[in-house]
C-alpha cells in the first residue's frame, strides 16, 4: 500500500553534504578549499521533498569535509549547542541539530555513517532517524560509496 501526501510548506534545512545538494545553495562541505562552491542541481532527496512542498531554507554548519564529531570549519567557524554555548551540538550534522533544536526549523535532511546524524540528535535532545542500507537513495553520495 501506498500512501501519497504532501508536506506543509514548511521551510527546512539541508546538511551541507554532497547527496543533500539544494541548486543555488552552498555545496562547500566545510572546505575553505571549496568555499564559494554553489550546488547546480537538487539532489534527488531534495527534488523529492521540493515535489512535496518544502521549501528550502539553507544549508547548515559541518566540520570540514563531514568528518568530525565537532562542528567546526574555516568558513564558517563554530556551531555551538543551543541549550549550552560551552558544548557542542556534535557533528558532523552538529549545524542541522543547533538550527532544529533552537525551533528555527522543524525538520532537516543529514546523513550518517558512522553517527552524523545519531550523535548530533543526542547532545541536542532531538529525534534522528538514520533509515536501514537500501532504503534511502545514496548513489551519488560520496561517503555512502567508500
């Protein structure tokens, strides 16, 4: 059985990844290198949640690369806990969590390897739903292919 709905058009954000790609958005990963990097195309995760209203609102803060458990980069800097400046939100979708956490978004698209998305959701006190192998689209995801 197959249920169709559309999302309410509420804005939401996108983890600064390569698969969560948002045309126009920054696509630098947290990579001074890479800085100024805008994604030419929606990612297919992205196309789909536009075909069901979300609008996207930005991409958020992660280590360089994805490839830390703290959010930090030399574009953008630090990304601190909302709940306590002190602390971290975690990494490497440590901006995704701050940003939902802080009720400036109400849902977000990260992805996780070895904890993104899980470690993040824990220091923040927020849900995180890494989905079983096979059943999100990864193809073009370079993490996802190591």
């Amino acid at each position: 059985m197959v249920i169709e709905y559309k999302l309410s058009p509420w804005p939401n954000e996108y983890h600064n990844r390569l698969a969560r790609r948002a045309e126009g958005l920054s696509n630098a990963t947290g990579a001074l290198k890479l800085k100024g990097r805008k994604a030419s195309e929606d990612a297919p995760i992205v196309k789909i949640l536009r075909e069901a209203g979300a609008i996207p609102l930005c991409n958020t803060n992660v280590p360089e690369l994805c490839t830390s458990w703290e959010t930090t980069n030399y574009i953008t800097g630090k990304t601190v806990n909302p709940y306590d400046f002190s602390r971290t939100p975690g990494g490497s979708s440590g901006g995704e969590a701050a940003l939902i956490s802080s009720a400036a978004s109400v849902i977000g698209i990260g992805s996780d390897l070895a904890g993104s998305i899980r470690v993040p959701a824990m220091f923040t006190g927020i849900f995180g739903h890494k989905p079983s192998p096979g059943r999100s689209q990864t193809s073009d995801y370079w993490a996802m292919n190591i």
